[in-house]
C-alpha cells in the first residue's frame, strides 16, 4: 500500500513515528510524509527512505486566510500522490486533512488525536472551544478510525458527540522504545537535579516548576533545576525570553535548549517533573520512566495514563506550585523511594506502552482498508 502520514512538521514525524515509518518500509508498504517545514527534520526523514513534502500549516490559532492555503495545499497533496491510507497526525492536520481526504476519496482515513492542546485548557478565548468542537465533529465523521492518546479524551469526544464509539480507540500514546531508552546510572555523582523535558509554555506548567524550584533551592539549595526544551513563538502561550532570561540569571533554573539526545539528561535526574494543563499522552515522561526515573506529574488527562500516584511517582493538582514542591521535596529527600518508583516506572513502561505494541495496532488498522 501508498501510506500517507501528515503531522503539524517533520520533527514529529521523526521522532514520534520512527518506529512506525521503519516497520511499514520493512513490510514493502510505500510511506510519504508531510508537514509543515523549516524544523530541519525534513532531511532525517528522507534519510529513512521516504518522500517528505512541505506544507503551509500555520501552528497558531484559527486564521481563516492562512488555513484555506493549508486546505488547498492537501487537496493538491492527496489527488496527486491518491494513497490507499491517509494517517493525520496533531490537530489541524486532523481537521482539515479528514475533510480534504474524503473530497479526494481517499480509501482510508485514520486519525490520531495527540491532544486537545491550549483551546481545551481554559486559556483560548470562550468562543474558540465550540467551534473547535464543531469541526471536530465534522473531521472526524469523516474518517474511518481515530486514534486517542488516553481514554479521558475519548471519554470526553464520545461525550460532547465529536466522534462515534465505534470509529475510536485508546492507544497508549506515542509508545517508547523500550530498548533506546533503558535504566542506565548517573554519569558522575552530581547534588540532585530535577528536570523537566517541555517546550516552554505556559500551559505546560512551566512558571510552576520555577516557582517550585524557587521554593525549594530555599532550604536545598543544592538542588539543581533543569529546563530542557525549545520556545515556540508560534504559541500562544509561549514564555517570553526575558522572563526566562531572570530565571537563569537569579540560579533558580537553568535552561537547555533542545537536544538531539535526551538520554544523557535523563540519566543525571533524580526525578523528572511535568506539571502540564493537560497532555495526550506525555512522551517525554513514557522517556523518563522507561530509563527508571521517579515522576512527579499533575492529576490530568494523559499525566495519570504514565503516572500511578504513590507507584512510580506522585500526581498533584494542576497551577499549584506549592504542592508541586511538597511532592518533589518528599521525594528529593528519600533516594531510596526515588530507586523504588523508578523501578515500578520502568515496569509499567514494558507493561503497557511498548511502541511495538502501538505500531502494531496502527498496522492492523491500515489492513482494515483491504478488507
């Protein structure tokens, strides 16, 4: 079969479809991809045997004059390449490309709802949420099989009426590789770091880790903070750099920008934290409890899919600083609990989102269409 997959860009694509891409190539299935360019993924992508074509995917808010370039750009993209199976990825890729690939016909259309980003975390305007609603309600009716990154989104699409039962599932996220990110010791014996592995948005939790930190390094103040990951001024919730720039310049955190590696930022944490507003299913916390590390992660859709509270780390309330500093400084001061709920974490990880697993069912879904 011709397998199209489109995502939001090509660093999506690469580093959360890998395992995916290889296996369809491994079985002769031809794979395209596309998304929106300038990431400089586009290249890695081609390096593993697959066409990439660019897109006009605007990653703001609704902008009806930037999305109609993206509508007529898809309809161009599936009538010339007319696969057998379109797979979108993100969330404008999902709208507009099930409406698009059905007005292609397109065979088969599947879906993965990775999350309901900022529109669903009480920080767009009010009337944004409604009309995001409606056009799910009409994207995804269009498509054969939508896939949710845990049960409380499909919970919530099944109940406001923007997806059929029978055309949606669960997966467990993204899926990790189980073997690339294993247990591995602390290369040298550095004071405790807590780290945090986001893009640098508001909505991720972000000034409640550093108001954490701050609380914290008060009395430990040889607790290193870590922020690892890049801005997107594309966001609305973006944190400006000033900002960041005093959060460095005062010591409360330090901040990494991304890397090609995360694993050797893994193995120096003594726990890992991600204190979002809501997540699909978050992969840099699948990442950090397959190498064995303690999580501390907010009770919200996609945080309790990875994180069993008192197991393999603990969950808190969502813009509550101080109880996120209560949970990681329970932890910082018991080394021995940390060893324990990593340990649990790594269990959990080969239990229940082995990506082999989540590849696996993608496939079974794309054969639905030669039946």
């Amino acid at each position: 079969m011709k397998i199209l997959l489109v995502s939001r860009c090509a660093w999506t694509l690469f580093n959360f479809r890998q395992g995916l891409i290889r296996d369809l190539k491994a079985e002769g299935h031809q794979v395209v991809c596309a998304g929106g360019e300038g990431d400089g993924y586009e290249e890695r992508l081609r390096s593993l045997g697959v066409r990439f074509t660019g897109l006009p995917i605007d990653r703001r808010a609704l902008r009806p004059w930037k999305d109609a370039r993206l509508l007529l750009a898809l309809n161009r993209l599936y009538r010339a390449e007319r696969p057998d199976v379109v797979h979108h990825f993100t969330i404008k890729p999902v709208i507009y490309g099930s409406l698009i690939a059905r007005m292609a016909r397109v065979p088969w259309v599947v879906n993965t709802v990775t999350g309901l980003g900022y529109v669903f975390t009480g920080s767009a305007p009010r009337w944004l949420r409604p009309l995001v609603e409606q056009m799910y309600r009409r994207a995804l009716a269009a498509a054969d099989r939508t896939f949710f990154q845990n049960t409380e989104d499909l919970r919530l699409f099944v109940e406001r009426g923007m997806v059929a039962p029978a055309r949606a599932e669960a997966l467990a996220g993204s899926g990790v590789d189980i073997e690339h990110f294993s247990p591995r010791p602390s290369a040298s014996p550095r004071a405790p770091q807590v780290l945090m592995v986001s893009r640098v948005l508001a909505d991720k939790g972000v000034r409640e880790f550093v108001a954490a930190a701050a609380a914290i390094r008060r009395a430990r103040p040889d607790v290193e903070f870590v922020l690892l990951g890049r801005r997107d001024d594309r966001n609305p919730t973006a944190i400006p750099t000033d900002e960041i720039a005093r959060w460095q310049s005062d010591g409360t955190v330090r901040w990494v920008d991304e890397v090609e590696d995360v694993r050797p930022h893994l193995a120096e944490a003594a726990v890992v934290v991600l204190p979002s507003y809501r997540e699909g299913t978050p992969r840099a916390l699948l990442e950090a409890a397959a190498m064995g590390r303690a999580i501390v992660a907010t009770d919200i859709p996609g945080c309790r899919e990875v994180v069993e509270d008192g197991v393999n780390g603990y969950l808190v309330l969502p813009r509550d600083s101080v109880a996120l500093a209560g949970a990681l400084h329970r932890l910082l001061a018991d080394p021995s609990e940390q060893a324990r709920m990593g340990a649990r974490g790594r269990e959990k990880v080969l239990r229940e989102f082995d990506e082999r697993a989540v590849v696996a069912r993608m496939k079974h879904a794309y054969r639905e269409v030669q039946r």
